[in-house]
C-alpha cells in the first residue's frame, strides 16, 4: 500500500512540475503579448506634450482665449482634438494658461461676458463665477478652481502641456 502510494505521488510529483514549468513558459511568451496589448492604454493617461499655442508678445494682462490642436491617442485610435486656453500675463509678468473647462458640470467658461461681473471668467450654464486668476468664487455652483495648463516660454513662443487642477501645474 506504501509503495502504490509513492508510485502515485512520483506521478503527480510529475504533473505539478511539467504544470509549472509549462504554465512558467505560457506566461514568458504571453506577458510581452498582454504588454504590447495594453501599453496604448496605459499611455493615454500620461501627461501631454508641450504645443505651440501663441507668441508671448501677443499676451496683455486681460485675459484672451486661445484654441490650439494636441495629438491624443486613445487606446490605438490618434486623432487631432482642439483644445482652448485663457491666457494672460499676471501682474509681474509671469504667464498664466486657464482652462475654460468649468469645473461645476464642464461647460465653457467666458471672460467679462457678464455684465455684473466685468472682471470674471463667467458660465453661462448655472452662473458660475471665476476670480481671474482662477478661484472659483464662493456660493456659485463651481466647487474648485479652474484648472491650470502647464507652460513653457521659449524664444518668445507660449507651449501649453497638461491642464491640470490649481496647484499641481
Ligand atoms: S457648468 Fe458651469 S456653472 Fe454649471
């Protein structure tokens, strides 16, 4: 009875490993696979690339929207999309890039297009107000400051990169 046993055991000690080593080869040729699969996906999320957008001398202190294309790949589909961006020049002369992206439910935001507010960014969708430099006023609907484009000035040309939240551009 102990020897049927091990005869047994030798034979599943068998199995389990040509199981491993087979299943360990399955996974060296079909990781790369998976890999290549899914890397356009995980390639989507990263940040944008720097575009040409304007000239910096173009840029006063009120702010002016700006519409420009980037070149986004969605999983395996590249497309062109247009893009906007309300730029100006601060105080000090440093540039600031806004997104016109309301942050309350995503419709398009306007500079001085309200008339009780001249020096605001205004949405026309709920009343949503914007402090110029992109803070969203208190008791409108928007819950969070505009988001803020990375930049880049050389040789006189505006690049804008990733909009992102207030404080992390
Ligand atoms: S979408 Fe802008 S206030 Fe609602």
């Amino acid at each position: 009875m102990s020897e049927k046993n091990h005869r047994v055991s030798r034979r599943q000690f068998l199995n389990y490993t040509l199981t491993g080593v087979g299943g360990f080869m399955a996974a060296g040729m079909l990781m790369p696979m998976v890999r290549f699969a899914i890397d356009p996906v995980l390639k989507a999320g990263a940040d944008q690339e720097m575009v040409y957008v304007c000239e910096e001398s173009e840029l006063t202190t009120e702010p002016e929207r700006f519409d420009f294309k980037i070149d986004q790949v969605d999983a395996w589909y590249e497309s062109e999309e247009p893009r906007s961006a309300w730029i100006f020049k601060s105080e000090n002369g440093d540039v600031i890039a806004l997104s016109p992206v309301c942050k309350h439910l995503g419709c398009t935001v306007n500079w001085a297009s309200d008339e009780a507010n001249p020096n605001r960014f205004f949405c026309p969708c709920h009343y949503g107000l914007y402090e110029k430099n992109g803070d969203n006023v208190p008791n409108t609907p928007p819950l969070a400051p505009l988001d803020v484009y990375e930049h880049k000035v050389e040789d006189g040309k505006v690049y804008l990169g990733s909009a992102k939240p207030k404080g992390e551009a």
